[in-house]
C-alpha cells in the first residue's frame, strides 16, 4: 500500500540517499554536495520554506518531493 508522510528530520538520510541514487541514475553524482546535515538545517527546520514528502510502498522507500510555494 502506498503511503505518503511529510519528510522530518529523521528522513534527511533517506532523502539523501535517493537524491544520490537518482543523481547517480542521471550520471551526475560527482555534482551532489548535501549532506543530511545540511538537509536538516536548510530544508527540515521549522522555518523552512522548502517542503519534502516521503512515499513508501509496503513500508519501504519509494519516492520522494520537494515543493515550495511562490
């Protein structure tokens, strides 16, 4: 079953780790410089104006997002 959740500061390694993988996927992983560190202080806070969800299918990662508004 598909499940969608607001990311946390608990995802920031998952949203790394599948923004390295699709970079790798498009071969331009030698451009990825974030780290979950930097996740969580520019994306995660409670100030943020950057928005993430997290799918999961079956209780295991399948997608994720990134949205703001303007």
């Amino acid at each position: 079953m598909l499940v969608i959740h607001t990311a946390t500061r608990a995802d920031a390694h998952l949203l790394v780790a599948m923004i390295c993988e699709f970079a790798e996927f498009e071969r331009q992983l030698e451009h990825v410089v974030i780290t979950p560190e930097d996740l969580v202080r520019d994306g995660l806070g409670t100030s943020s104006r950057v928005h993430a969800l997290v799918a999961e299918w079956d209780g295991q990662p399948a997608g994720y997002a990134f949205y703001f508004f303007t």
